[in-house]
C-alpha cells in the first residue's frame, strides 16, 4: 500500500515522500479501515518537527483521523462488518491506504456524509465534545472564550457552546476569519493581532470575567486566560501552538509563561485548570472515545455540529497540506484525498 512517511523532520515541503509499505496486519478488537480520506490536526504539524513526544520514530507515517470503509475485521468485533463506511480516530498511521484502529475509535457514518466531511468529527469534534460536555458541562448563559475560534476545534467548539446557548468570546488573526466567527454565531469575535482579549473580556463583561475558556494556545495565554476567569471558571487546555516555529530558548521562555499554579492559587477563587491529550484518553478509556464519537454523530444528524473543511489536497501534496495548516491559512479542517 502506498503511505504519506514522514522522512525527516523540519520544513513541510521536504519532510514527506509517499512509499510502498506493508499492509498493517490486524489483532483482536481491531478494524483495517481502506483510506478514502484523512484529516490533519496541528499536533501532525508538532510532530513533524519534532515537538511531539508520543510521535513514533523516523521514518514515521502520522494521521490521527482517517474515513473510508471497513475492509477487514479483528476477532471480536461485533459491532462492525466488512463494507460499513465509517470515520475513525487512529492512534498514528493515518496517513496511509489502509489504517489499523481499534474498535471504539470507529463510528458508523451516514451515505449522505462525505469522507472529507466525516475526518472532521474524529479528532476535532471529540475533542471539542469532550472538553465541552465531559470536562466542563456548559449551562445556557455561560459566558465562553474560545482561543482559536476559526480552527477545526475552535468551530466544533463554538457550534457546541451556541447549542447550549452560551455567551461566546472568541479570537481569530484576521478580519476574514473574524466574519466568519460571525457567521458562527460568535457574539464576540476578537482579533488576536490588533486587540488584548484580557481586556475585551474584562469591559464587556464589566470586570466580572468568564465561566469557561478553551485554550489551544498555551504559553502566556494561559496566564491571561486565569486573570480572565470568574469565580468558578474553568479552563480547558488542550494544544500549545504558541511552541511553533520557537527555538529553544523561544520554547523555554513560552514555557516559563505557562506560570507556576498552586493549589491555593486556585482554591481560593474557585478556578480550575483542566488539560486534555485525546491519545491517552483512547489509550485507557476506550469507553470514552465510543461515547464521545456516537454523541458528535448524534449532534452531526441533529444539525447542531456542521464541519467546515477548508482545503482539500491530493495524497501527493501533503507538503503543502502542512504548510497551509502551520501557516494558519485555513478555517475548518484540513482534509488530504487518496488519488
């Protein structure tokens, strides 16, 4: 089978070659799912140079989200066949033809649902489900800051807490993707480039601050996000983008900006820190995963979650695949296609 393998790590445009390599041979619990489509995520961009510690070793094919039809079941499988379309979150290996998964990281989709569209509601849309229904339960009128907004997860985010008919804050670095944080429903679009979110936040909500803010961004953010908070909020760490493109002094200096937080930092205004890392959640509570998939296909069919897929290239332009996602070109979902 032919697979997008990640040779060396560093600039996009020279990092991958597409290689015949073996056909992953399949174990219990497992489904060998045939490629049509596969998603990219910003951890892929992480891994490609080298800030991914989970990555496998060079030469590695990555890919955590992939659609296309089962072809072959692992014993003890019941609840798929042979033939059933579906989207999957793998655990790397995306990249490929063919890619192995477990069972419960794989959710039946509908005929109507294209492939490009159903790599979205893997990664993205569990992760934004996750984070907004299992670690932090949005009530109606919650005020929410979504860093990011105009990403794959920023708009599952946003389509979520619009559901729950919250207040919305979110930030984008352009004035195309502000009016499309609009479009969203966002009541708040911030630009990142021109304004200080901390102090949007604090006049429009009249130094009162908000219930929950999902950060994909890390480093000095996260600092802000607290003073942002209030009494009760939390917030939901879940990327640090603000790693990208540092050195290592860069990485070391945005890592001090994290901040140093002690539990009675916390307790004393009721402020919590919540982090989330999708791949050990489908290593050790699979369960989870199932949930959180058959809930986003739900929301999916009920027309509450709508991806937006912003580009889609051919398997022989993943180069500049990663590079239209690292230089933050898209909103929506970076979708790579099987010629």
């Amino acid at each position: 089978m032919k697979a997008a393998v990640l040779m060396k790590k560093g600039p996009a445009l020279d990092a991958f070659k597409i290689r015949e390599v073996p056909k992953p041979e399949i174990q219990p619990g497992q489904v060998l799912i045939k490629v049509a489509a596969f998603g990219l995520n910003f951890a892929d961009v992480m891994a490609r140079k080298g800030m991914y510690k989970e990555a496998p070793p060079l030469p590695a094919i990555l890919g955590y989200d992939v659609a296309g039809t089962i072809d072959e079941i692992g014993a003890g499988v019941t609840s798929l066949k042979k033939g059933d379309r579906v989207t999957a979150m793998t655990r790397f290996g995306g990249y490929a033809e063919y890619a192995l998964t477990n069972a419960s990281a794989v959710a039946v989709i509908p005929d109507e649902l294209d492939t490009a569209t159903a790599t979205a509601l893997t990664t993205q849309y569990c992760t934004a489900f996750y984070a907004a229904s299992e670690m932090v339960n949005l009530h109606t009128d919650d005020s929410v800051l979504i860093q990011s907004g105009a990403g794959g997860v920023g708009t599952a985010l946003i389509q979520f807490a619009k559901h729950r008919g919250c207040r919305i804050f979110a930030t984008a670095g352009s004035e195309s993707k502000l009016n499309y944080l609009k479009a969203l429903g966002v009541q708040h679009p911030i630009n990142y480039n021109t304004q200080d979110f901390e102090k949007v936040i604090r006049d429009v909500t009249e130094q009162k601050g908000v219930d929950v803010i999902f950060d994909a961004i890390g480093g000095k953010s996260i600092k802000k996000g607290i003073r942002s908070l209030a009494p009760g909020g939390r917030i939901v760490c879940y990327g640090a983008s603000a790693l990208n493109g540092k050195n290592i002094f860069g990485k070391i200096i945005t890592g001090l900006q994290f901040g140093f937080y002690h539990p009675a930092m916390l307790m004393m205004p009721s402020k919590s820190i919540i982090g989330i890392n999708m791949l050990q959640i489908a290593d050790h509570q699979p369960a989870v995963i199932q949930r959180c998939l058959q809930q986003v296909m739900e929301l999916y069919k009920a027309g509450v979650f709508k991806p937006s897929i912003a580009k889609t290239f051919p398997s022989t332009a993943i180069g500049e695949a990663h590079d239209f996602l690292e230089n933050r070109m898209s909103t929506g979902k970076v979708v790579v296609r099987w010629e």
